[in-house]
C-alpha cells in the first residue's frame, strides 16, 4: 500500500487532531476500547513496529515523548499504552500507531485493533 492510499497518513494530514506536534498526531480511535483511547500516529509512514529502526534515533524518542505527553495531557495518570504487531496481533492497518488506553476499561476483555 501506498502512502497515499493509507488511512492513517490521511488521518496525519486531515484529521481531527486531539494534539499534534511536527512529526506526530493523536487523534480518537473511532472505536474505542476505553473511556479514553487515543491513537498516536506518526507522519513517517512505516508499516508497523517492526520497521521502528527506520526512525532515526532522536525521532524515536520525541515518538515515546509524544505518547507519554499525550497521556499526561489527556489527563490519564494509570493508562496502558499498545502497539499491534502483524495481523495475527490484531493489526489492521499497516501504518505504525500507538493506542493510548485509560479511565474505565476491563482490561482482559481489550483488543484493539
């Protein structure tokens, strides 16, 4: 798939963005798992985790500061942060993305997708 034809690097360009940074945005899955569950999702389009090593070094940690920051701003103190890896995880779109998980959830019952 193309970058152009990704639903996430639309989503990066023209989504309704809960917060957003240069390189990164979060947005609300729309179908969420939780009282909060936001997705966190780069610009540079990677297919999944796997690929993290084509992020360079300083890149990877403003990703995981990102996610951190949005949590915080969110106003979660206790959530969980999940990244799907291949289909038999539960990835359905080959696009790396962080969810970010919190408030009132049963966790056993979570899969996200």
């Amino acid at each position: 798939m193309s970058s152009e034809d990704c639903l996430f690097c639309r989503l990066y360009r023209e989504g309704d963005h809960v917060r957003s940074v240069e390189g990164f945005v979060a947005v609300r899955d729309i179908n969420p798992k939780a009282e909060t569950h936001l997705l966190v999702i780069p610009e540079r389009h990677v297919p999944g985790f796997r690929e993290i090593g084509e992020f360079p070094a300083e890149e990877a940690k403003r990703m995981l500061d990102f996610v951190a920051d949005t949590a915080r701003e969110a106003g979660l103190e206790d959530y969980r942060v999940v990244v799907n890896v291949g289909k038999g995880a539960g990835q359905t779109i080959f696009h790396l993305h962080w969810h970010i998980l919190g408030g009132s959830v049963n966790w056993e019952s979570i899969r996200t997708e």
